[in-house]
C-alpha cells in the first residue's frame, strides 16, 4: 500500500462521535430559518412564528413514526443526549431508590448516577454471560423492593454490542420498573419500536445516527412515565404566562427556554432523509462494512477485538486493542497523520466497560462507520492497520 494515496484523502471512520457527511439538505433548512423565518415559537401567532411551530411539530411527528412514539406531545426537544439522560435520572430518582444498569454504560448515565450516591440513590450492574449477553437471571437476583429504573444502553460505544430492548421492557413490565433506553449508537441505525418494547424513555440523539445538528436531542416519553417525572429545569414556556409555576401539561412541561430552532429545522430536513431511505436499509448497508472489517481483523495479528461476532447484535463499532504490537496511541495517530485515517483512542468515556472487556487501562482504537462509507475505505482501514502493526 502506498502512504502517499492516504495522504491525499481523508478517511472518516469515527461515526459513533458525530456523524459525517450529515444528511443532504440539511444546510437550506437552516438557511431556510435563519434568513427567511426567524422567528421564535409559543411567543407569538403571526406567519413565521407560526410557520416555525408547525415544522417542530411536524419534527415530533417524525420521530413518532421513526420510533414508535404514540403522542407527538410527548416527544421532547432537549440540548442533547446528555441533558436527555440527566433529565431521566434526576427528574425520576429520589432517595432511597435503586438502580439497574449494564456493565457497558456510558458516563452519560453513570457519571449522573455516581452524583446521587451522595442522595441515597443506588445502582447494580448487571453482569454479562457468554458472548456479551445480559444476565437477567441475574437481574432478577439484584431486584429490590425499591427499584425504581433500568437504564440500559441500546449497543456499546465501546464494542457495538447491542442488547435487546423487548425482553428488557418485558423483565420491567413484570416487576413494575420504569424502562429508560440510551439509544446514542443506535438511533437511525437500528429499528427501534419504543411502544413494541415498553420503553419509558427514550433518549435519542440528532447528530449520530440521524445525521442531524450537534446540540439537539429527542426525549421520547411514555404517558405514564411523563406523569411522574420531575421537570430538571423550569422556567417560560410561552404559555400560562399569568403563572409562576410550570405547566404540567406536554411538552411545554420539559421544554423550558427557547429551542435550538435553527438545528431543528436540520433535523426536520435529515428525518426526512432517514424515512425515505429506510432505517432497514441502512443498517443492511452497515452490516455489510461490518462483516468485511471484522472478517478483515482476523488476518491480522495481535489485535483484540472486543464483543460479540454475532453480526445480529451489533452496530458498526468496533474496538481494536493493538497493546501487543503498538501503543494504541501511536496507533490511532499515525493513522490519522500517515493515512489520513480518523479513528478515536481512549477509553470512549465508559470506563467499566474496558474494564469489563480487559483494555483498561491502555483504552482502544475505536472504528466506527456508517452507510455512508464504503468497502474501500474498510479495506484501506484494514491495510493500514497490518501495515502498522507488521
């Protein structure tokens, strides 16, 4: 292989931060807001106040369709999957109360739950069987009076390895636990039916696999689970303005301050992209990528890669830990300067999950792709990792 062809190009293989390209379109639906709209929702009723208003709720309706969502009303626009996820565990947690989460967590969940320690709110991992399966015998076994939640990431960030959403919302529905899903590698990549899988919550984010603006989330709630969730932050809504206390009907309820309407109407414009093309469709393509790189991994030597090979519980996130041959560091860097090959290294802010895995403390180096990437950039990837660790 030549460096010199590496250098002359750039190789995006770090889909599961943000996605890159961004849907097609995305950039005249801003332009659209910004320059022909501009205008505020909930304030006012005159043309482009109103124009603005019925492309979010046409955006509420989207994400309805995409994942199962019954009310558009219950579909909340948050600043992101991190606001998203605190809004769940600190607006339904209280003291006393027990938590259950995979081994494989993000500190987008774990980071807030640590916090409430010092509140009396506790938590349990479940453990993983054979092939990074969820024990939920052993979940039942960890079940206590008072748990409140299960909070499961939909697949790692770390691995890709994907659990499965309707025995969870089963293992809750019979025991009387609320169900909340991190769907951060997931959405826009894997069919998702939030009311087939009895999820409470749903945190979604636009700029992953929506292909969508960066500071965006989506909040998906069920009725019941919206009733008893404690607003995070309050203040004006734009409606029941002669009143100091916060509305308690949806969405108005979590939707305090004024929206991000400008990445709003990007991801009105990249949902519609995702609904025309198919989520099926783009996970068939996605699959495809991944069975060529980790089929790819095989013929190399001194790698390991963690998770599942079951391709039907994965994503297109995989880990390489290189520690036999190379730093990971100095992997991740000369691929990116030598080949023009962008991965991530470290530890991916889930650090029980490396543990879990065996590759803390040195971390891995992270591949993620999506439909947007092709089989030659898998094979360049592939090449420039043997070539780096010959």
């Amino acid at each position: 292989m030549s460096k010199n062809i590496f250098q002359q190009q750039m190789i995006y293989l770090d889909q599961a931060a943000t996605s890159r390209p961004k849907a097609s379109g995305v950039g005249e639906a801003m332009r659209s807001y910004i320059e022909d709209v501009c205008a505020n929702v909930n304030r006012s009723t005159y043309a482009p106040a109103t124009d603005a208003a019925l492309l979010v709720l046409e955006t509420r309706e989207q994400l309805c369709s995409l994942f199962g969502g019954g009310d558009p009303s219950h579909v909340v626009f948050t600043p992101g999957q991190t606001v998203s996820l605190n809004m769940v565990i600190k607006g339904a947690l209280h003291p006393g109360d027990h938590v259950l989460v995979s081994p494989l967590e993000h500190n987008g969940v774990m980071r807030p739950l640590t916090q409430l320690l010092d509140d009396g709110v506790d938590f349990d991992r479940i453990p993983l069987r054979d092939d990074d399966q969820l024990d939920f015998d052993a979940a039942a076994r960890l079940v206590r009076p008072n748990t409140r939640l299960l909070l499961l990431t939909h697949a790692s960030n770390v691995s890709g390895t994907v659990f499965p959403l309707e025995e969870a919302g089963a293992f809750c529905r019979g025991r009387d636990i609320a169900f909340a899903v991190d769907a951060a590698q997931t959405g826009g990549h894997l069919p998702i039916d939030a009311a087939c899988a009895k999820i409470d919550a749903l945190c979604v984010p636009a700029h992953k696999g929506l292909r969508g603006p960066n500071g965006v989330g989506a909040l998906l709630l069920s009725p019941e689970f919206a009733a008893t969730l404690e607003p995070l932050i309050t203040g004006g809504t734009g409606s029941d303005s002669h009143t100091e206390v916060q509305p308690d009907y949806m969405p108005d309820r979590f939707e305090s301050g004024t929206p991000n309407l400008p990445g709003i109407y990007w991801l009105h414009a990249a949902l519609a992209k995702l609904l025309e093309e198919g989520v099926a469709a783009r996970h068939e393509a996605e699959t495809a990528l991944l069975n060529r790189f980790l089929t790819g991994l095989d013929a190399i030597d001194g790698v390991y890669v963690p998770g599942t090979r079951d391709l039907t519980r994965r994503v297109g996130v995989v880990s390489v830990d290189c520690t036999k041959r190379r730093d990971n560091a100095e992997v991740a860097d000369r691929l990116a300067n030598e080949y023009g090959i962008l991965t991530r290294c470290g530890l991916h802010c889930a650090p029980n999950a490396h543990k879990t895995y065996g590759t803390f403390p040195q971390g891995t180096v992270r591949f993620s792709f999506n439909s947007t990437n092709t089989e030659e950039e898998i094979d360049a990837a592939l090449s420039a990792l043997a070539e780096l660790l010959a």
